[in-house]
C-alpha cells in the first residue's frame, strides 16, 4: 500500500522533496504550508540563491552537484531556475591563495570543473574588481545563481501534475501518534491530516516541529545582512543584465571579507558574515500572517554592523565608490554546531523525518538522498555527517549548539585546517586521567565533545632527532613529539587514552541472536571471544565496524564509532518483549590502551590473572584486577604491538592510570596521544570508519571482506552482498600509498592521479615513524590498485609522486602483536 505522507513546510526543501518523492510513484502526498505558496516568507522567499559546488565534504559536494545539474533543467513559464553564470573566488592575501589551491584539489577529488586563475584573467572574467587587489581567483564555470522561489515552484508544479497536494495557510500545532508511538498525524489549527510518513521541511521553524516530536534539534536561526546597491553605470551596460537574464557575471566570493556579490540586473547584491552572530530563539520567530504582506524572515536592515563590510567591498570593487546601499535586510536561515544539515528519521517518533538546514546549494541533492531513504531504507549516498541522529548528548543543550552555531556564522568563510577545534563549551567531556593528562602538558583536541590528547609536552626530552620536518600545513596542530611517542610505543611501552570511543553493553537472552543478525562477523563463540565485526546497511554498505567482546552467556560489550550506531541498534531491536536491553556505558566507564613490548611487563606484576600468551591469547577477553581495580581486559591492538584496552567504571580511572604509571617507570613508560595513535594504527592499515569507509563503500571494497562471514546465517545485508559477489570483484578499493619523499604528508582528501588524470581520493594520512615512510590511504580504480602503481597526490597544487603497496605495512607477520 502507497504510504500516506505529509510533508511539512513548502520551501525549496519541502517543494524538492515533493517531486522527488513523487517521481518514484508515491503520489498520496500532502505539503502543509502555514504561510503563502510559494513565497512561504521563510529563507527560500529572500535567498539570494547562490550555488557554489565546492566543499571540503564529498557528500555536500555531491548534493551540489545534483542541485545544479537538476535547477539547470527546469523552468517555470518559460524563464530559468538556475542561471549558470560560474563562481569566482578571489584570494587577497596569501594565505587565501594557497586555500584556493586546497579547494581545486577538492574539486579534482569529486568531479568539480575548475581553475586557478592569475589577477589579469579574474579582471577579465569580473570586470568590477580592482585588478591590484587580487593575487589569485578560483573559477568555477558550472556553478552559478538559482532563482528560489522559481525553482520551488517548478518543481511543486511538477509533483502537483502528479498528483501532489498542496495546502497553504496550515500552521502545525501537534503531531498525532498511534500504535509504538509511531506518528498517525498532524494536526493543524483547521484540521487533522493522517499520515503514516511526516517529513519536517519547516526551515529555521524545525526545531518548534522537532519539539513536537519530543526530538531536540541542535538547529539555530542566524540573521545574515544582505543589501542592494543603487543601479551601477557598468552593469547597466552589461549585454547580459536584461530582465529575463537578470545576471551574466560570475557570482563572486570575497572570502578574506566575508563577502559575496551577485548581479540584479542594473543593481549589485552584497551579503555579508563579518557581522556580529545574530542567533533568534525560536519562541520569538515570527509566523506568516494572511494580512501581513511582508515577510517574517526579513528583519529590519542594521547599517551599522554592515559599515565595516561596505567599506570592504567598496576596496575590492571601485565602481561601488559612486553607490549607496540602497536597501538591505537581515535574513534569517539555519544553522547548526558543525554547518552540517540536519537529515533523517526521528529516534523518539518513528516516522517522523527531518530535512531542515538545507541551503538553496543543496536542496535538490537532500531531497533526492531523503527520498531514496525513506523509499528504500537506505539513502544512495553516505550521509553520517548529515544525520540528526549524530550529535552526543551534551551537543544538543541549548546553550551548547547556540554557541557553536554563532561560532560556525563566524568561521563560514575562514580558513580551517582539519585539525582545528572549536575553542566554545570547552572543556565539556573529559575523562577520569584529565587532571594526569594535564600535569604532564597534554595538547588537547577535541571530537564529540571529549578533550583528546594529541601529545604530550612532558615528552619533549624524547628523541625526535629521527621525526623529519613537514610542510606548514601538515605541522599545525602537530609536533614531532607524536613521533617519539610512536616510537616509544614500539620500543617499550605507552599509555593511551581511549575513553572517548564510544562502547555499549547489550545483554540478555535474545542478546547473540540479535547481534548475530545485526553483524557480519560470527559471534557466537566461546565466553572471552572478541570479534572485529561490520555493520551492514540494506544495501550492503559497510555502516560501522565494531569490536565485539562476550563477557557473558547472554552479556557482551560492543566498541563502536558513536550515537548513530546506537541508533541503528535501537531501531532494529526485536519486539518489546525485554529479551534485548542496549545500554551506552560511555560515559560511567573509560579505558586505557597498553601497548608495546614491555606491556606485558608492565600489567603481569599488577595482576593475579595470568596474561600471558598462553593464557590470554589476541583477541580474547577476561575479567581482572590490576592493582585493586576491577577491569575488563581486551587483548586487542590497534596500535601493532602487544598489549591491552583495560576498561574500569569511571570512579575508579585515575587509580588505574597511577597503578600504570608508577609500574611503568622501570619500563620507560609514556604517556601518547591520538597523532601518535593515528601514525602506529596507519602503519598496519586499522580503517577508520567515517574517513576510510563509509556506507558507499563494501567490505571488500574497503578491504575487510576477512569480518565477513557470509556461511554463518542470515545478517542485516546479507542478500545485497551476496549479489554484489555474484557481479564480479569490486571496482575500486582502498589501498595505501607511500610518499616518494618523507617532508611531503598530505592530510586527506587529496586527490590521486594517474597517468595524468585524476582517479581517487586520499581518505586518511600521515607519516609512519616505525617504517619512515609519509603514508596516504586512497580510493582507486581496482586497475591500478595492485602494489607498483605509480601515481600522483595533488597537494596545494603541487604533484607529489607516491607508488601504492602492499599492507600492512608494518609486522607483516603479526609477531609483534602475538608475543
């Protein structure tokens, strides 16, 4: 049976999502409005519809993209959609120059055409600029203007035509629930509308339908200044700047000001971010009214903050200096803590879907990815940075994504190295060695709210004399300190904090059963077995990679990468009947890695437990004492070397830490941080979920087809893997890359040439301190993917020679690990 949808909100979302939705056959759809069609009066009505491709994400990238290839094609009563009058960038300062030449490196990764152009040619592509000003531009011909509101309703138009309802003037006031507190509903101030599908499309509204749904959505509305110039002599004569054309110069980006200019025929528009953050509570965000003719997300124009910025623009574009701003507005659109959108089904209301923080750039490709998955269960695009269900606990107070937002309206422009961290809410998660960590001059980063050390201060009387130099780029946020304390991993033995990976306890009757069908992996093995398993997704798409240990008959403890597998485990549990119970002890436990080859060393004296090989062989699990603290210990490594996670409630961390500490002082024990952990786990070719693989990507794919066992019965993804074996071996795989000069360590996301021609990606990257070799994992062609092939790393413009090999690359033998 056609399922009953509502859509909430008649933006560019909500009017995209319609004819996405309803050009894959389902036509029962209803688009509830609670203002006009089709100018709502939210941030469709007022955007200035700029769609620019490029974007460190290549899921954002691929959004775009989509966005620009469908607006292309569509037309409204003979006039365009989407104008594609390219982008330039300009760079102003040096710094910015080198930013262009990461960003054409993103585009040569994922299929965007573009340029770097010299001061004389982006004068010549953008006449207004004052050559002087710019050092270098990025040009990007495909990118160009979207008229919103043009777009919204060619595309509601077309879903209308197939049988599409849409209601204006349907303000929400509750969500109906039935059975399992699954959505029935919605009510509206007129009516009830059934539905079996709600999907809110509301806009910077979301989180007022969010809290409907008992769903806390980290969504803040901005306002952001925009104004229009008085008409200009040199666009007025511009052949390009009719009334039906509206634009022929390219949109361009000022991004050393926060700037942005686009044409209005004879008129210049201008946005700005180097204003103050003007964050809106949602209970004061006004709601469209039949006699109000204006529009509730244009707020009054604040000149004084945009004085600074027409002074900017007025430096970069000279013909500005005989204008005026002749009018101007505060728009209001969304944001969130990490500029990601907000996509996905509600854990607290099943059927109940979100689709909010989407910008104009990206709202084709959303509702295209929002439609497959609703559709099929699974989006046909990796969508994890984008999930709603993404966030920690902490990230969704009030207080937190309202300051993180602020700070992302703030940073929308900057230059950001991959490394960096927000300086806002912190310290918020820190675990039970903090104050030990600190003492010894800990450099921390932060990820999911927890404070990581990256290295050590205290270690700098280490040997780095071997540690070699590195671009200016690679060495922020590093020190080649990380590389001694590799070493010392490898040469005796070291401390690592690894509280911050997220782990779970699920216990019960129907607990192996249900893991069974959940994971790739067998799992049904003895008490004390731990297993390196995947999570599949419908389509065969590796989800996540676990660590499963049984502590118990019906116990077991899971390592995962975060609250989306959470999230996937609780909406896949059997019925209610108690026979599952899934609890995340994250937060009341922590752990810390022991490895090297005096580990054993190091705990044996500590312990009753016998650990030796013999008896703790790898890959098992026992309950211990170390000292006089309880702990379950995994004889795991992802590091290479011999060693153990140690895991104890929280309570008693620090006691565990200074037992370690003080029996590793004959042993030359230290203290390493996550840059030493992500060289050592390199080395041996450990994936990193999230940055290696993702959903796209297969187990054999990626390389982990040996946690797969397909004989054991059926699992979660099973039947869609077993076909792709069927159509023959995997057309790309993941493979690693050795860097012919030991200074050049790219960072990720680099592109890979071959023969000239871009054919992959670099996923995760660094220099291998044990092997002395600058390492890059890559997507490539399965053509080229056997170790010997040379190939290229475009790094900040520059080809670097790489040749891919064989892994792992360290221990080959696995002798290290298994002393």
């Amino acid at each position: 049976m056609t399922p009953r949808i509502v859509l909430i909100g008649a933006g560019i979302v909500g009017c995209a999502l319609a004819d996405e939705l309803s050009a894959r056959g389902w036509s029962e759809i209803t688009v509830l409005e609670q203002g006009p069609l089709f100018a709502t009066g939210g941030s469709t009505s007022h955007a200035p519809g700029l769609v620019f491709q490029t974007n460190p994400s290549r899921t954002m990238i691929g959004f775009a993209a989509y966005t620009v290839e469908k607006y292309n094609a569509l037309t409204l009563a003979g006039r365009w959609a989407f104008r594609q009058v390219g982008g330039l960038e300009v760079a102003t300062t040096p710094a910015r120059v080198e930013e262009l030449k990461r960003k054409l490196g993103y585009a040569a990764s994922w299929g965007v055409q573009a340029e770097l152009l010299d001061p004389d040619q982006c004068a010549q592509l953008h006449p207004l600029l004052d050559r002087d000003q710019v050092l270098a531009g990025y040009h990007t011909p495909h990118d160009g203007l979207a008229k919103p509101l043009r777009a919204a309703e060619a595309q509601a138009r077309a879903a209308i035509a197939r049988g599409v309802r849409f209601l204006p003037w349907q303000r929400v006031v509750a969500l109906e629930t039935g059975g399992g507190g699954r959505v029935a509903g919605v009510r509206t101030e007129q009516e009830v509308y059934p539905a079996d599908i709600v999907v809110s499309c509301a806009g910077y509204w979301g989180a007022r339908i969010a809290r409907m749904a008992g769903t806390s959505l980290p969504l803040t509305p901005m306002a952001h200044q925009y104004a229009m110039t008085t008409p200009l002599a040199a666009l007025a004569a511009d052949r390009f700047s009719t009334a039906a054309s509206e634009a022929g110069l390219p949109i361009l980006r000022h991004q050393d000001r926060d700037l942005y200019f686009r044409e209005h025929r004879d008129r210049l528009g201008i946005g700005s971010y180097a204003h103050r953050p003007m964050p809106l509570e949602t209970g004061n965000l006004a709601d469209p009214t039949p006699a109000d003719t204006g529009m509730p997300s244009q707020l009054a124009f604040t000149a004084d903050d945009f004085a600074p910025a027409w002074a900017d623009a007025a430096a970069l574009l000279p013909a500005l200096g005989s204008a005026k701003v002749e009018e101007g507005f505060n728009g209001i659109f969304s944001f969130t803590p990490d500029g990601f959108p907000l996509l996905g089904e509600s854990a607290q209301v099943p059927g109940c879907w979100f689709a909010e923080a989407v910008w104009i750039t990206h709202s084709a490709g959303v509702a295209r990815a929002v439609a497959e998955w609703i559709r099929t269960g699974t989006p046909d695009v990796d969508v994890h940075e984008c999930d709603l269900n993404r966030f920690e606990a902490v990230q969704l107070a009030p207080t937190y994504h309202r300051t993180r937002s602020c700070r992302n309206f703030i940073e929308v422009y900057d230059i950001i190295h991959p490394l960096q961290p927000s300086e806002q809410n912190r310290p918020a998660r820190v675990s039970p060695f903090y104050a030990r960590q600190s003492e010894l001059g800990a450099v921390f980063l932060e990820a999911g709210g927890w404070e990581r050390p990256q290295w050590f201060e205290a270690n700098a009387a280490l040997d780095t004399s071997a540690v070699p130099a590195r671009g200016d780029w690679a060495s922020r946020y590093w020190s080649p300190i990380a590389g001694a304390e590799a070493q010392a991993a490898r040469e005796r033995v070291a401390l690592f904090d690894m509280t911050p990976l997220a782990r779970l306890e699920v216990q019960g009757s129907g607990a192996l059963a249900f893991l069974q069908r959940m994971t790739t992996n067998q799992l049904d093995k003895p008490i004390g077995a731990v297993t390196y398993t995947l999570l599949l997704d419908e389509a065969a798409g590796v989800r996540s990679d676990l660590t499963v240990a049984r502590i118990g008959p019906e116990l077991f403890q899971i390592g995962t990468n975060g609250p989306l597998d959470l999230d996937w485990f609780r909406r896949h549990l059997p019925a209610d009947d108690g026979s599952v119970q899934i609890r995340d002890i994250t937060a009341g436990t922590c752990c810390i890695g022991v490895w090297g080859p005096h580990a054993r060393d190091l705990v044996q004296p500590l312990t009753d437990t016998d650990f030796s090989h013999a008896a703790f062989g790898y890959f098992k699990a026992r309950q211990a004492y170390v000292g006089d603290v309880p702990v379950t210990a995994l004889r795991v490594s992802y590091v290479g070397e011999l060693g153990w996670e140690l895991y104890t409630s929280a309570d008693l961390g620090l006691r565990l830490w200074d037992a370690l500490w003080h029996a590793g002082q004959p042993f030359g024990v230290t203290a390493a941080g996550r840059s030493a952990f992500s060289s050592l786990r390199l080395e041996k070719g450990y994936r990193l979920w999230g940055t290696d693989m993702t959903a796209e990507h297969t187990p054999d794919e990626a390389g982990l087809g040996f946690a797969v066992k397909a004989d054991k019965g059926e699992f979660l993804g099973r039947e869609a893997l077993l076909r792709r074996h069927e159509a023959g071996p995997p057309a790309l795989r993941l493979v690693p890359l050795l860097l012919d000069r030991v200074e050049d360590v790219v960072m990720g996301r680099e592109p890979v040439f071959h023969d000239g021609k871009p054919v992959g990606y670099v996923t995760s990257a660094g220099f291998g301190y044990s092997i002395g070799r600058s390492i890059a994992y890559a997507w490539l062609p399965s053509s080229i993917a056997e170790p010997g092939s040379s190939v290229e790393i475009e790094y900040f413009g520059e080809r670097l020679r790489a040749v891919t090999a064989a892994e792992p690359l360290f221990d080959a033998a696995m002798t290290k690990i298994r002393r």
